[in-house]
C-alpha cells in the first residue's frame, strides 16, 4: 500500500494578519426609525443632524467602530443616511458611546421618539454640544444606562413633549443638562433613577423647566456612600410635585449656586434622604406655591439656607431621625413661608439657628425635638410668624429656645411650649417682642426657665406656665412689659422663681402656686425706688407650699386684692419685702410655723390689711426706715398677728427718723399670740383712726 504525505507548513511561515474593530453596529431603517445595535465590543456612534440636505451623518466618536447599514456591507464611520424621525438604540455590554448632535434652532432635530438602551460598562451618552443646537422630541424618551459607571450629557437647548426616563443600575452614574445659553423644557416631566452606586444629577442649564408630569430625581445608592442632586440653573420653572430621594446614600441637595439663581416651584418639593449623612442647601431665589419637606431620615443631617439665598413658600417641613439634625440659616437669608414652618427632630442634638442679618416670616412655626439636646437659635434681623409658634422640646438634657431678633420679634397667635423630663430654657430677648396671643409652657420634671428680657415686651393673652419637679423659673426684666389677661404659675416641689421687674410695665391678675421646695415671687424692681414700675390689673394670688419663700412687691401698683397663703415648716424662712407700692384693694398675708421676715416699707394701702404671720420666730418691720419719700398711709383697718414665737414687731420710728412712720386711717390691731418672748415697739405713727389695740405680753 502506497503512503500519501501532505505537506506541512513550515513553522516559520506568517499567518495573515487581522485586526479586530472596537466593534461591530448594526443600523437599520424603516418606517422612519433609526435602529442601533451594538455588540459585547466597546461601540461608538454619533448622529449630527445636516438640515441643509435632510440627512444624517454617521460618525465614530471612539475611532474604529464598524457599521453595517440596512445588511449592506461593513464601513466606517462618515456616511451619511436620510434624517428619521426616531432612533432606537441598544449598544450592548462594553464600554460605549452615544453621540447625537441636532442642528440649529428654530426647527433643530425633530424626533417623534428616542429609546436608548446602553448595556453593561461605562457608558457615555453626549446629546448637544454648542449653543445653536436645538434637539426635540415630540414623544416619549426613554434612557437605560444599564450597570456599570455612565454618563449622560445633554447640552444646551431641547424640548420634550412627552415623559422623559432616565434609568441607572449599579454603578457611580452621572447626568448633566448644561448650558450656559441654553433651555431644557420637559413638558410631560421628567424621572430620573439612578440605582445603586454614588450617583449625581445636575441640572445647570440656562433654563431649565418642568410642565407637566412629575420631577423625579431617585437612586438606592450605597451605604456609607455620596450622592448630589442639583439644580443650578439660573432660571428654573418646575411647575409639577417635586421628588429627590436616596435609601442608602449620603445625599447632599443644592438648590441654585448663588442669589442670582431663580428657582421656581408651583407644586411640592420633597427630598427624602436615607441612613446616611443628608444635606439641603438652598442658595438661591427659591420660591414653591405648595409644600416643601425636607425628610432626611435617620444619620447626621443639615438643611442650610446660605448667605444671600431666600426660600418663599407656603410651607416649609424639616425632618430628621436618629442622630443630628441642623436647619440654618446663614448670614443675609431671608425664609418666608406664608404657611407653617416645622421643624422636626428625631433623637439626637437638633439645632436651629439663624444668623445676623437673617430673617424668619412664617404663618406658624413649630419645633418637635426628640430625646436629645434640642436648641432653636434665632439671632437674626427680624422674627415674624403670623399664627402661633409651638415648641415641644422633648426629653433632653439641655434644650433651648432663643428667639432674640435683632431688630424686632412678633408672633400672631400663641406661644406654646411643651417640654419634658429634663432642662428646658425659652428666651426672649429681642429690642421688640410681640406676642398677640398668650404664652402657654407645660413642662416636665427639671429645670425649666422662660425668660423675657431685652426691650420691649407686649403680650395680648396671659401667660400660662405648667412646671415639674425641679427649678422652674418665670422671669420678665425687659425695659418695658404689658401683659393683658393674667398670668398663672404653676409649678410642683423644687427651687421656683416669678420675677416680673420691668423697668415699667402693667401686667393682668398674678397667679402663683408653689410646691415644696425654696420659692421666690418678685413684683416690680427689686432695687426699690420713689417710681411705680409694674401695675397689676386684678388680683394677687400667691399659694407657697413648705420650704423657705421670698416674696417681693417694690415699686408695684396692684388694682386687686392681693392673697398671700404660704405653708412653710419649723425652722424654715418666710421673707416678704413690700416696698414703695400701692395697693387698691385689701392685702391678706397667712404664713406658716416658719420664721418670718417682714418688711413693709413707704406704701400706700387702700383697703383692709392683714398680716398672720403663724407660729414661729418672727420679725415685722412697718416702715422702719428713713431717707424714703413719706410715711406709709393705712386707709383700711390694720390686723398684725404673730402667732406663737419669739416676735419682734416695730412700727414707726423710736427714735424718731424722718419719713419713717405710718398714717392709720382706720385702725391698728397688734398681737403676739400665746406664749413667747415678743416685743413691740412703735413710734412716729399718726392714728386717725380710734379702733386702735396692742395685745403683746
């Protein structure tokens, strides 16, 4: 059998070289669509609208792209094809590329509709790239931009009739609409969701408007990861509900670069943040005809009205979660919202605070503060809310209201304070503070504090204070104080304070209820002068539970009767100083077994007086002093009764000293009680009077 031998290459012949294309694109078209299909291989193509000849030209923006067109043969880039009137496009897995460029306005590129499907990879789609061109689509948009890290770049001006979606997957994913002449205007809305990965959109067009639909700018994003949205345009007209959201991410909102920026929203604005870091930031003309919420979710939050920004709106909501939440508003920011402004804190130290030269107008206010310091800082120009405010602190170690306008502070309705177990502190400390309704605190065990100070205090309603356990204070030592209806302080066992010493002032009846516990009543300055400086239009009612009492009235013109009950123990102090005041009506004082300090010094009383001072070491003293103005005059019976004790009791001068003495107009009743050491002594005393009696061992 014969052998065949076929012959071998040798091992030093060359193969015939070939050079793979970055890929291969199919294009396809019929009925007036274009269709892109790209493969596994990084794709490139471009489309450039050439009006002057009614076709497209097809070019390769990654150099080395293959095109096959309608199953013709494979060519390169730089051949032209009929315009269409929508273009479908899925480029495949890989690294692609995406050019469409319009032509100039007014027509442009017209398409009836645009589908983009880009696949797997890093992907960039370029839509625009200078001033003249003009890109619309009268139908619906619709672009994937699939897993991996893409970027969407749509440039300068464009119109889209119908509802635009812009899809991310896994990946850091970034949109533009840029343009620093142009406008981008989606009339049936636009919906943005960007997926999991550290994500941005921003729109910093020209123009940048919302019609019609909805404005959704969404991702997942990723935990512990960073994600913007920003609008930055320097006119921006979204008239539809507004949405941006994260679940995972750090999300930081900008709205607007600087105050020559206009925002405008004519429906809802929400941004909900995720359990992460959170941030808004308005730095613009912003204004909303509807409802703004700022829902931030659990993690370290801020909201920050910067320098030169405004926000006008009809409400405004803040909301935070566990951890730390900040609403600010920096130095020159104006906030008007014609509605409510709410302020809502989770658990955590939560902070609002105002700068100088900032202003606040808001139809009502309200701050809800959760466990945690809670602090509500207004230092600006002007505070005005038109409704009521409301302030519910919450249980915290430390929380406090400052509202201390620079130039004026005015609230239409009432102020209202809800506080907790803890330390709660309100101040009001502004050159003009109004209130033209009432001030009404229920707080907790603790130490609770509100505090008016500054100039000019006005308050149409009363005042209403409910305390816990623990120091609870009432203090008003502003230039000037009018309070119409009375004031009621109530207040559980602790250290208590009511201190009303204006420089001039004329405040409603006075209600006082003490608990055990080292209580002090102040009316009027407490330094004492010849000048009245607080009238009281009504009655006097003071109740002090056990432990040592203060009680002041100076400079003080009380219109009602005045009833002062205390129940102080054994060895406890009762101290009452009644200086330079007028009194129009009766004055009854019944302390307890403790012992008693008083002194009564230059008053003019109009009705009965009656003084118990109960068992007990005690010490009156009726007009003792000299270099005051006149006598004290007594135009109702006088009744002094010292109970069992040690009593010292001296009325008038003895020696005499000038102006230290006492007109009894009616009559003068003294007695020692039971037992005791007590002594008496009088002395300069005018009685008019015959009802006249001593009753001391």
């Amino acid at each position: 059998m014969s052998e065949k031998f076929f012959p071998m290459p040798s091992s030093l012949e060359p193969l015939e070289q070939k050079i793979a294309p970055a890929g291969t694109v199919i294009l396809s078209t019929a009925g007036g669509v274009l269709t892109i299909t790209g493969d596994a291989s990084d794709n490139g193509i471009g489309i450039t609208h050439v009006p002057s000849t009614g076709m497209w030209t097809i070019t390769d923006p990654l150099a080395g792209t293959s095109y096959i067109l309608n199953n013709g043969a494979p060519q390169a880039g730089g051949f032209n094809i009929p315009a269409q009137s929508a273009i479908v496009a899925n480029l495949g897995d890989n690294n692609d590329r995406l050019d469409i460029s319009p032509s100039g306005t007014p027509s442009g590129l017209v398409l009836k509709a645009l589908t983009i499907n880009m696949g797997n990879g890093n992907d960039v789609i370029v839509m625009g790239t200078v001033s003249a061109q003009n890109l619309q689509v009268t139908g619906a948009t619709t672009i994937n931009l699939g897993e991996g890290n893409d970027t969407l770049n749509t440039t300068q001006s464009a119109t889209y009739g119908g509802l635009v979606k812009i899809l991310g997957g896994g990946g850091n994913d970034t949109v533009n609409i840029s343009g620093a002449s142009g406008e981008q205007v989606f009339l049936k809305g636009l919906n943005v969701d960007l997926g999991t990965g550290n994500d941005n959109f921003n729109a910093n067009v020209a123009r940048f408007s919302v019609a019609g639909g909805s404005l959704v700018v969404k991702n997942t994003g990723t935990a512990g990861g960073a994600s913007s949205f920003n609008i930055n345009s320097g006119l921006a007209i979204i008239t539809v509900p507004t949405v941006f959201s994260t679940s995972l991410a750090d999300l930081s909102v900008n709205l607007g670069n600087n105050m020559a920026d206009v925002l405008h929203f004519g429906s809802t604005v929400s941004v909900i943040g995720g359990n992460g870091t959170d941030a808004v930031n308005v730095n613009s003309q912003m204004t909303a005809t509807s409802t703004v919420t700022f829902d931030l979710k659990n993690g370290a939050n801020t909201t920050t009205l910067v320098t030169d920004g405004s926000l006008t709106g009809t409400s405004l909501v803040v909301k935070g979660g566990t951890g730390d939440d900040d609403l600010a508003l920096q130095d020159s920011h104006d906030l008007l919202v014609t509605g409510q402004l709410n302020f809502s804190a989770g658990n955590g130290t939560s902070t609002f605070i105002a700068d100088v030269n900032s202003t606040l107008l808001a139809g009502s206010l309200v701050l809800n503060g959760g466990t945690g310091i809670d602090i509500f800082s207004f230092g600006g120009t002007s505070l005005n809310v038109m409704g009521s405010s409301t302030f519910n602190m919450g249980a915290g170690a430390n929380n406090n209201v400052q509202l201390a306008g620079t130039a004026s502070s005015f609230i239409g309705g009432s102020l209202l304070v809800n506080g907790s177990d803890g330390t709660d502190q309100i101040v009001l400390d502004s050159p003009q503070f109004t209130i033209l309704g009432s001030i009404n605190t229920k707080l907790g065990n603790g130490t609770n504090v509100l505090l008016a100070e500054g100039g000019s205090v006005y308050i149409g309603g009363g005042v209403n204070f409910s305390g816990g356990s623990g120091s609870d204070v009432l203090q008003a030592q502003s230039t000037s104080l009018i309070i119409n209806k009375s004031t009621v302080f109530n207040t559980g066992a602790g250290g208590n304070t009511l201190y009303y010493r204006p420089d001039s002032g004329t405040v409603g009846p006075v209600t006082y209820n003490g608990g055990s516990g080292t209580d002090t009543f102040a009316l009027g300055n407490v330094d004492g002068t010849s000048t009245t400086r607080l009238s009281v239009n009504g009655a006097v009612t003071t109740n002090f539970g056990a432990g040592t009492f203060t009680s002041y009235y100076t400079d003080t013109l009380v219109h009602g009767i005045v009833n002062h009950k205390a129940g102080a123990l054994a060895g406890e102090n009762e101290n009452i100083i009644i200086r330079e005041s007028t009194f129009n009506s009766a004055v009854n004082i019944l302390l307890g077994a403790g012992n008693a300090d008083i002194d009564i010094h230059d008053v003019f009383v109009r009705g009965a007086f009656s003084l118990d001072t109960g068992a007990g070491n005690d010490q009156v003293n009726v007009d003792t002093l000299g270099g005051s103005s006149a006598f004290s005059s007594w135009f109702g019976m006088v009744k002094i009764l010292t109970g069992a004790g040690d009593d010292t009791v001296i009325i008038g001068s003895n020696p005499v000293v000038a102006n230290a003495g006492n007109n009894f107009f009616s009559g003068l009743l003294v007695d020692g009680g039971a037992g005791g050491a007590d002594s008496f002594t009088q002395g300069n005393n005018v009685f008019v009077g015959t009802n006249n009696q001593v009753n001391f061992p």
